[in-house]
C-alpha cells in the first residue's frame, strides 16, 4: 500500500502553512518559515515552526508530500 503523495514545487512552501495528521504535544498547525539550498539552488531542506509553542525543526522538503503525515493548509 502506498501513501498518498502531495504535489509539492519547494521553491513556493515559504510561508506555507500545515497540518500534522498525528499531533505531538498539541502541535497541530505549522508554518514553513526557511529554505534551506545547496549550491545551485536547490531546496534541499526546510525549517518548520509549530505555531502553538515556536519550536522549530529542519527536515527534507519531500516529508511534506506525505499525505499520512502531513495535510495542506491548517484544518
């Protein structure tokens, strides 16, 4: 069974807004706020921030396009 994949473009997700489909610690809703390049150009990572409590994390673009994880917009 395969997941669901979003169809994403990195260089568009600043400021972009999401929603976890399996909270942790009521932090449900958050918002891209970095890009994170190589050399050329590329988006290689983002920065995400939970809106409730302002913690941030650095991961992979491509974990947004997993729909089990995480959902477009705040829902």
């Amino acid at each position: 069974m395969s997941a669901v994949l979003h169809r994403i473009n990195p260089s568009k997700l600043l400021l972009s807004k999401w929603t976890a489909a399996h909270p942790k610690q009521r932090e449900k809703h958050f918002l891209v706020t970095a890009l994170m390049r190589d050399e050329e150009g590329t988006v290689i990572d983002i920065e995400l921030q939970a809106v409730l409590t302002g913690r941030t994390e650095q991961m992979p673009w491509q974990a947004l396009r997993d729909a089990d994880c995480w959902l477009m917009g705040w829902r």
